[in-house]
C-alpha cells in the first residue's frame, strides 16, 4: 500500500511523451498524418485543464531527434502541422495567458517554422497561467552534449573554472535551464520507455506509462494520474 509523503506530494510539473498517434490513425484505417492531427487538437484540452490540476508547468515531447528517421512524406506533413498549430493556437494561447517555450536543437528545423516559433515565445513571454514547453527536434543525449559544449567554450574563455562544476552547474547549461524539473512523466500508448526524453531533468520523476493512445488521452485521465501522484511515496534516494 502505497504512503503519502506530504513533503513532497506537490506536482507543479508534468511531461508528457505524447505517443500513439500513428496507431490511433491505423485501427481507424486512415493515414498516421490524420493521427498527429488529432493529437495536435488534444494538446489544447489537456493544457486548458492544468490551472484546475494546479499543474503550473507542462513540457510535451512533439517531435525527437531520432523521428527525422521517418519517411519523408510523414516528416514533411510533421513540420506543415507544427507550422498550422502555430498560426491556428497563437491567439488561444495569448488570450488563455499561456507562455510558450520551445526547447530543442532548431539548427535543422525549417526557417519558416523557426521564425513562427520564436514569435509565439516573444508574445508569450509574459503570461504565467501555464508554462507550455515544447520539444521539437529534441534529444535528451543531444541536449546534455550541446550543454557540455557551452560549459566547454565557457571554460575555454575564462568564465567558468573546471573545479568549479559540479551537478548544479550542467542544469544551468541546459534547454530547460529556467523550467523545474518534472516530478511526473507520462507516456501514452502503451511502451514503457522514456525515449531519450529529460534524461538528466526526469532522474527523480515518477513515472506512468498507460495504454491509452494519445489522441484518446482526455482531460478526466489526465486529473486521475495527477491525483494518483498524491498517493506516491517519494524517497530520493532516502529512507522515509
């Protein structure tokens, strides 16, 4: 029987490997476009329920550094769907007092879809209702290297001493350097993995993975799960 831990039973953020849609689109017999299509319409459902969660801060997994593995024709439909999302939830997400962040490596992202990107950030960046992270061409692996990078050139230039890093250095070097890590990560579909997701942010997150496909994963799921996390003895490492 699991033990509430009062000390550490407050979730101020969640993230969410948002997997499925293909297979959604499949068993309904259509292309695994029209899956993503619906996932990108849930997206708005789950971030409109956070304020009544308490959930202040979300970071969604829409797009991974492996998936430009795919065929051509689903990554070019991808990257046409971000750019629509954009045009289409900008206005919502203004008026919901959402502010937005991307997080990711956009080198080999589209200029296009950049520029609308750093747009939504700039006429997000003072709203504070929800804290909407999205991850496009996201790694965890690439993300940890590209910070060591940044710690390596700041080292070489004379403003960071090699003695001086320790594991509160590397977080401040991150894509995620101004978020909190995430106390619950969620992965829909069925596959428990974390896919190269927050590997160094999620080293003490709770995890569930359940079967429910994205497209499918609605709000009342969303609530039982942030519930459930209340129920969760949470040690860090130490003994309660």
């Amino acid at each position: 029987m699991l033990v509430r831990n009062k000390k550490h039973d407050t979730l101020e953020h969640v993230a969410i490997i948002m997997d499925g849609n293909g297979r959604w689109a499949q068993n309904k017999g259509r292309p695994r476009l029209f899956g993503h299509q619906a996932g990108a319409r849930r997206v708005r459902e789950i971030v409109e329920s956070c304020p009544d969660l308490g959930i202040k801060y979300l970071t969604i997994f829409a797009f991974s550094t492996e998936n430009w593995k795919r065929t051509q024709l689903e990554v070019s439909g991808l990257m046409k769907l971000f750019k629509r999302y954009i045009y289409k939830e900008t206005q919502p997400l203004v008026e919901a007092g959402v502010r937005v962040r991307f997080i990711g490596d956009r080198l080999r992202l589209e200029p296009a879809l950049v520029a609308l990107m750093d747009q939504l950030e700039e006429l997000t960046e003072n709203n504070s209702s929800v804290n909407l992270t999205i991850a496009i061409n996201y790694g965890g692996r690439d993300e940890v290297t590209r910070a060591a990078k940044r710690m390596a050139k700041d080292v070489l230039n004379g403003q960071l001493i090699v003695d001086n890093i320790d594991e509160e250095t590397l977080p401040k070097y991150l894509d995620t350097h101004v978020l909190p890590d995430p106390g619950l990560v969620i992965r829909t579909s069925g596959e428990a993995r974390i896919s190269n997701f927050l590997l160094w942010q999620s080293a003490y997150a709770e995890y569930e993975f359940i079967d429910t496909l994205w497209p499918d994963f609605t709000k009342e799921i969303f609530s039982d799960l942030v519930s459930e996390f209340g129920n969760r003895e949470r040690r860090f490492g130490g003994v309660l």
